[in-house]
C-alpha cells in the first residue's frame, strides 16, 4: 500500500497528558504515531474533548490540537499549531554521580 500522506509519521509508544483548554489535567494516553502535523492517540479514561492541549513530555512536545477522527479508544489529533518544545526530562541520578573512586 502506498503512502499518500503529505506529513511522515513515525511510530511512537510514548506517554501523553491530555488536558482541556481551561488547563485542568483529566485525562492520559498513548501515542502511537506521531508527526510534526498531529498524532493517533490511546486514549485512556474519559471520551476526548474537541479541544484539548497535549503533552508529550519524552518528544519534548505540548501543543493544542483538535480531534480530527475518533474510532473507540483511538483519536486521531491534528495539532493547531507547530508543537513548542518541552524542556528535556532530567536523567535519572546515581547515587555514585557524586563519588569520585566510583
């Protein structure tokens, strides 16, 4: 089958934050694929609002976006604008991090 979208997506299992507008934190999701368009969301919990704002803390993503297509748990996002970089999650630290003879 042929490609036909105008966007690549890549695969993704990453951990999303889905929130309203209003920025009260209701629901979380996976995402499956993503791009720099939209993404196919799992969502979990309560049905998705029309209008939400996602977080998508490990691709250094948060953007606003609109449900373009739902089927069941999947929702298919397009973003409303080009996502604004996330400050990168901190590394996990090791208790050896500040010991010189380790």
């Amino acid at each position: 089958m042929d490609e036909k979208r105008a966007v690549l997506r890549r695969r993704t299992y990453l951990a999303a934050q889905l929130s309203s507008r209003d920025g009260i934190a209701w629901s979380e999701g996976v995402v499956r694929n993503l791009s720099e368009a939209g993404a196919l969301i799992e969502a979990r919990g309560a049905p998705l609002p029309e209008s939400l704002d996602v977080a998508i803390p490990l691709a250094g993503v948060r953007t606003p976006a609109r449900v373009a297509w739902r089927h069941g748990v999947l929702a298919g996002l397009q973003f409303q604008r080009p996502p604004a970089p996330l400050a990168p999650p901190k590394p996990i630290a090791s208790p050896y991090d500040d010991d010189p003879n380790y």
